[in-house]
C-alpha cells in the first residue's frame, strides 16, 4: 500500500461513511474531501500554518480510499469533486491517492474534474500525482509574487520559484492548464513589482491568473495592528460571492475585509 503516517485523524466520524452527508449527495452538491490536515508553511496572509496546525495530521489511506469509494458509487455525477488539504502532493502517499482517483474515474465516472491546493514544496513525486490525474485536473502553482522583498515580507522565501515553475514544465502535456494566484496588496509590493509578476508568471505558460485583493484573515500575521501600523495598511469591507442567505426566517451574511491601500502602494 506504500506510505502512510498514521491515523490522527480517524478518530473523527466520516460524515460520508456515516450517511451524515448523503442529503448533499442526493441534491449532486460538490463533494469536498480531506486526506490531511495543517501546512508546515508560516505565509503571514494565512491561517493554515499557525501553530495549532503546523503539524501535519493525516487521514488513514483506508479511509480516504472508502470515502472516495463510497461517493464514486453513490449513484450521482458530481461535475467535480474538492479536495480541502492545504497541500495535496505533500506526501508520497499522494501518489496512490491520485491512481485511485483516476481509478474511480475511470471506473464510475461519477465526476468530471478534481479542485485542489497543490503542494507549494513542489518535490519531484508531484509529477506523478499530476500524471496520474491527466486532464481532471490543472496544474496549480501558488506563486503569489515573483518579487523576491515581497516573498520575504509573506514569509515564503522557503518556497523556490524554481521549484514551483518545474512542475509547470512537467506537466505540460498531461494537465489541460496551467493556473496560479497572484496577490495584490502585500506589504512592501509597488505598482512595478505587482506587474512584473503578473508578467513572469505568464512567460512560465500559466494559462488562468486568480488573486486579487489580500483577504486579512482573523489570527493571521498579517491581520495583526503591529503588522497594519508598520506597513499602513488600509482596508475596506465587501460582499462576496455565497456570503448571504435566509436562515430559519433571518439575513444572515458575513463580509471580507481586503487591502486596499498600503505604504508603497495607494488604493
């Protein structure tokens, strides 16, 4: 069966082998899996990597296989299936997740594509989990900026470009795209520095550029009044897509709150 770190995470039911989420698959709504859980990366616009969860805790590849299984055949399509890992490829295991995936599809068609974050530590087996997957998936590369003071202020100068800019490479032939996120709004970024990322990530061949704004997310570094104060970060509150509805009779809706000026760049 290959690598597997463990079971930590086990001890929480399945809501899929429970039935909790068959009312869900009933109505075809977007499956979304998780095979582990934390990122060992400390990016300042995040919350995956605080220290209650930079300690990778993984689900048992039994289970994740039966999880799979179990809404493969469930007797639905789903038009894609979502995978919530912080960063999937991390591990060699990821390898033989991704077969069985193929498997699956291949077997039941019960879905048609697959979204996930992958890994941003970019090792050579993430090749096969892009083989492997083929067209269900696109090739996705965080780079957020390409300038090398920004990188330093998010806390991402352990993430080599040209590491993530070898899988694009790679993969080429196997994924039907290309994709990354580019922020805006990072501290120490300029207008100039902005663009030239934008530019560098296309002469890479990324095909889909998705970003925008920085969110500032409650407990990340970046959310913090140090952070604001040193950098002059001002913010401004939104609606977005999915953030309203009626419930039990009442409006009910939850706002971002994004960059939208800083010290080296103005709203």
């Amino acid at each position: 069966m290959g690598e597997d770190t463990g079971k930590e995470l086990d001890f929480i039911p399945s809501p899929y082998l429970t039935g909790i989420l068959d009312k869900f698959l009933d109505r075809e709504m977007i499956p979304i899996f998780e095979t582990n859980r934390g990122c060992p990366f400390s990016c300042t616009f995040c919350v995956w990597g605080i220290s209650a969860l930079n300690k990778l805790k993984t689900v048992s590849l039994e289970r994740v296989y039966a999880e799979l299984d179990y809404v493969s055949h469930y007797g639905r399509y789903f038009p894609h299936i979502y995978f919530a890992d912080a960063n999937f490829g991390i591990l060699k295991r990821d390898v033989e997740i991704a077969q069985h995936i193929r498997l699956l599809y291949d077997t039941t068609k019960a879905f048609s594509a697959v979204e996930m974050y992958w890994s941003k530590s970019a090792q050579p087996h993430m090749l096969d989990v892009g083989k492997a997957l083929g067209s269900l998936s696109h090739t996705y590369v965080a780079f957020q900026s390409l300038d090398p003071e920004v990188l330093k202020g998010m806390k991402r100068t352990n993430i080599g470009i040209d590491r993530l800019s070898f899988l694009i490479e790679g993969l080429r032939e196997y994924s039907h795209s290309a994709q990354t996120d580019i922020l805006l709004g990072s501290p120490g970024e300029t207008v100039e520095s902005h663009l030239r990322s934008l530019d560098g990530v296309l002469s890479f061949g990324i095909d889909h550029i998705r970003g925008g704004e920085i969110q500032l997310l409650p407990g990340s570094e970046m959310d913090t009044q140090a952070t604001r104060d040193e950098h002059q970060i001002k913010t401004k509150y939104r609606f977005f897509e999915g953030c309203a509805g009626l419930y039990r009779g009442e409006l009910v809706y939850e706002l971002q709150e994004v960059i939208r000026a800083t010290s080296t760049m103005t709203e």
